[in-house]
C-alpha cells in the first residue's frame, strides 16, 4: 500500500490528529485507570501510603488535563513531523524486525531509556534555574501535591523541549517501530506512577539492588515538596551520582510502605 505524501499540509494535519489521539487516548486510559483504583475505589491497603495528607487544590484535576491536551498535541505534532522525516528516509526507525539482530530490540530501548534519563535529569535541572522556571517549569509545579493527571501537565515551552528528544534520537538510533511505541508507553505509565502520590511499589523496595535505582511516587512527590532534589525521570542513578537525591527518601518510603 502506497502512503501519502505526509508532508502535504492536509495529510500533515490527518497524521497529526490521528497520532493527537493516541497519544491523549493512551494518556486518559493510563491516568484514568490509575485515578479510578487509587482515588475512587481506594483500596484500604494503600491508604496508609498517601504521601500528602493535604488534599488537592479545587480545580487541580481540570487545569492538569487542560495542560496535559496541550501538550498531547505538541507531542502529536513532533509525531506527524517524525512521520515526515522517516518518509524521507532520513530517521532511523526500521519496520522489518530481521533488519538487526533480535537482541537489539530490547538493547535499543535500554539505550534510548538511559539516553532519555540523561537528557531529561539535566533539562529538569536547567529548569530549575529561577529565571528559566517561572517561565517554564512553574505550570508543572503548580501541582504541588500530584496526582495521576499532573503526569504531561506541563507549560507549552516545556512540552515542546520534552517532544524535542525522541525525534532527535531517532535521527541516529535504530528502532524498530514496536520498540519506540514501547518506550513511549513505559514513558506515560512510569510518569503517571510517579506522580501517584501514593506509594505502589512493595516495602524495601527503595534499598533493593534493583528498586533503588527506579524512580516511584514517593521519590517524585519530595521533588515537587523540596525542589532541589530528585530531578530524574526513570531512574536514580544521576541523582545518586550528583548528590541530589532528597536525603528524606529512603526515611519516607519505609513510613509509607510500613517497614
């Protein structure tokens, strides 16, 4: 089957609404089923594990899936340009899954997990800075306590810098086409976790081998309490190794988690 020519306005903005609504679709249906069990259902063995005793502010959950359209929309844009340029040949995305070894499946998508963390750790820090934040990173901050919505709440100049990666990375990483739609879904459910505000992952997780260096609830809820701790996105590891993970987490996750 032959495809259209997506750089053609009309079929530009065909392939960005169709992309606009998988990416809201798969935004609602993660944060919708994480909202429904932990803020509607509210099983009675995670009540001791809310993070904030303080409830939301009124009209938290409109504002953040307000911002998280917007930014589903950036997102869908720098879909329909990605689509663009590997029409053209000029990315690295690959649909025949025998063009690379099998192993580079999963290789690839550790590499662009690990390349993402570095790319966002050091753009979280960046926006921290305080000129760069009131004009960036406040919208985010403004859920001061989270929830599962508060995951793509973000001010437009930030959803364009966080839709700015996978694109760049795909110009000169091979993935197969599953692989990029896997990562991006580990993105929207690892963020929705994150910004829980109640803890899911079981007790001693935080000093496991493996559990301490992936990001849950409670390390992300100290980041949007402290500020200047806990910028990391999947994993601890550059917080771990540039000092600024909270000094509070491990103390706070046994409190939540009972040990």
């Amino acid at each position: 089957m032959t495809l259209p020519d997506f750089s053609q306005p009309l079929y530009f903005l065909l392939a960005t609404l169709v992309i606009f609504a998988v990416v809201i679709g798969r935004y609602f249906l993660i944060a919708g089923l994480f909202f429904g069990i932990f803020y509607r259902w509210k099983p009675q063995r995670y009540a001791a594990r809310k993070i904030n005793e303080r409830a939301h502010k009124p009209g938290q959950f409109r504002r953040e899936v307000y911002w998280s359209t917007i930014t589903a929309g950036l997102f869908a844009v720098a879909g329909a340009a990605l689509l663009v340029l590997w029409q053209q040949g000029r990315t690295r995305v690959y649909l025949d899954v025998n063009e690379y070894p099998l192993w580079w499946l999963p290789l690839s998508l550790v590499i662009a997990m690990l390349a993402h963390e570095t790319y966002y750790y050091w753009l979280h820090r960046w926006m921290h800075h305080p000129r760069v934040f009131r004009i960036v990173h406040k919208v985010h901050h403004d859920s001061n306590i989270t929830s599962p919505w508060t995951a793509f709440s973000f001010h437009p100049l930030e959803g364009v810098l966080q839709a700015l990666f996978l694109p760049a990375l795909l110009l000169v990483l091979p993935m197969h086409l599953y692989v990029v739609l896997t990562q991006l879904t580990i993105m929207t459910f690892s963020s929705v976790i994150n910004h829980l505000d109640i803890e899911v992952y079981p007790k001693g997780f935080a000093r496991h081998p493996l559990g301490r260096w992936l990001i849950g609830a409670t390390h992300h809820s100290l980041h949007h309490k402290q500020f200047k701790y806990n910028y990391g996105l999947y994993f601890t590891f550059w917080d771990k190794w540039k000092g600024t993970e909270s000094p509070l987490y491990e103390g706070l996750f046994d409190e939540k988690t009972g040990k």
